[in-house]
C-alpha cells in the first residue's frame, strides 16, 4: 500500500499537497517529473513575458522624458524587488512560510513579491530544476510525523479496556 493511500478512519499522518502537485510528489508518481519539467518551462516562459513587459513600461517612461533619475530609480526599485523577492520565495521552499517572521512582515512581502515577480517566478524556475518547490520542507515533515505516528502505534500493544478490566478482576 503507498503512503498516499490509506484506509478511511486511519489515524496515520497524509502528506499535504504541494501546489500544482497534489500528493505526487510522495512516491514520484503521477506524472511528477513531467509536472516539474512544465513548472520549470513555464515560470522561466513567465518570467520572460514579464521582463518583456518590464522593458516596454520603462521604454515608456524614457518616450515620456520623465528623466534619466527617475527612470533609473524605477529600474534599482525593481530589481532589489525582485531580488527581496526570491529570496523570501527561496527560504519559503526550505523553512516554510512565516518560520521565522510576524503577520506584517508577511503582509509587506506580498507587497514586494508583488513588484518584484519576476524573482518570484525566477525561484520558482530554480527549485523546480532541484525538486517540487517545497518537497523537501514538506518530505522531512511527513517522515517524522510517519515516524512518530509508527512509534506511538508500536507501544500499544492490545486493547487498554480490556487491560483495565483485567487489573479490575479478584480472585
């Protein structure tokens, strides 16, 4: 039986799903690899409409001569944005969301990942060439709540009522 299925009522840990993955990434199943083959074609596909369009809202701003101070000020803005963006994306994929931040630091983040997408989409190309973007967190999660969920199981031995019932008895 695989680690995905089990029988209704089973107390045993399920994995959680992986955006654009679901479970597949447990056993490699599923079309996993084609999926993270697809992930990566697409956010690097993405990433590049999205310089595109980056480069054409600056040509914008150059046809309108708001000046070279101001365009250049936009251009720095974007690209810490963008690398503020990653990296809050890349350490997301390894710690988890929040591991180590409050609320509003969350809430700034999606400001900047916002600005900054194009980094966003760039650790999404990155991790995916590794593995499922988070699986590893995710795995190291699942294996110890399996582990502690076979240790706890292993201990009981028997039925506790009738245990109790049996060091009730006098005779």
């Amino acid at each position: 039986m695989s680690d995905t299925r089990q029988p209704p009522g089973s107390q045993a840990p399920r994995p959680e799903p992986i955006r654009f993955f679901g479970t597949t990434w447990v056993d490699h199943d599923g079309h996993y690899a084609l999926r993270r083959a697809g992930l990566a074609a697409g956010s690097l596909l993405a990433a590049a409409v999205g310089t595109f369009l980056l480069k054409l809202g600056f040509e914008g701003l150059l046809i309108a001569d708001v000046g070279s101070t101001l365009s250049w000020i936009i251009v720095v803005i974007f690209a810490i944005s963008a690398a503020l963006a990653f990296r809050h994306t890349w350490k997301g994929f390894t710690a988890g969301p929040g591991a180590d931040s409050d609320p509003t630091v969350e809430s700034s983040m999606r400001n900047i990942k916002a600005i900054g997408f194009i980094g966003v989409l760039l650790a999404w190309f990155c991790r995916s060439l590794i593995e499922a973007p988070g699986e590893k967190r995710r795995r190291a999660e699942y294996e110890r709540a399996r582990e502690l969920y076979e240790r706890r199981r292993a201990t009981r031995t028997g039925n506790p009522a009738a245990r109790k019932r049996q060091g009730k008895r006098r005779g």
